[in-house]
C-alpha cells in the first residue's frame, strides 16, 4: 500500500494518506504530498527508552518516514527498570 504525505513548507501536515484516497479526491497524486514509510515500532535495547510513545515525521533519504527516537535511561530510571525486575 502506498502512502503519501502533505508537506508545505517543507515540512509534513496531517498524518499520511492512501494512495487510493488520493486518488479518488484528486483524481491524481498532487505535488505538494510526498511519498511516506510507515515503520513499525522497533524494540529497545537494555537500559534504553523511546523518547515518546509516537514516532515524529521525518525525510530520510529524500522520503518521508516514521522516525522513532530512543534515548539511554537515566540513572534513576535503570534503578526503577532494576527494582522491577530485581536484577542486582
């Protein structure tokens, strides 16, 4: 399936569309949406964290795509991950 992106100003707006959408509406691909990669929430590695539960809308390699940022756990969040798992 195929998935487009409105962008103006070079950034993205809204959230992406089916191709079959568009093309019902419009009756063609207008300029101003750019193809899209939905990406699939990856897993974390030990003592990592995603930096929000969504991913953020980013160009990577010239398309749009979902981009999830991760980020180390704080010393105190690897204490909280410790105690709920009682590693030691």
């Amino acid at each position: 399936m195929n998935l487009f992106i409105e962008v103006k100003d070079g950034k993205p707006i809204n959230h992406p569309a089916v191709e079959p959408n568009l093309l019902q509406v419009f009756g063609h691909i207008p300029s101003n949406w750019e193809p899209f990669n939905r990406i699939e929430k990856p897993g974390t590695e030990i003592y990592e964290v995603f930096v929000s539960e969504y991913p953020v809308y980013e160009k990577v390699n010239g398309v749009w795509s979902d981009v999830w940022h991760k980020r180390p756990m704080t010393d105190e969040e690897k204490k909280q991950q410790n105690m709920k798992y009682r590693i030691v």
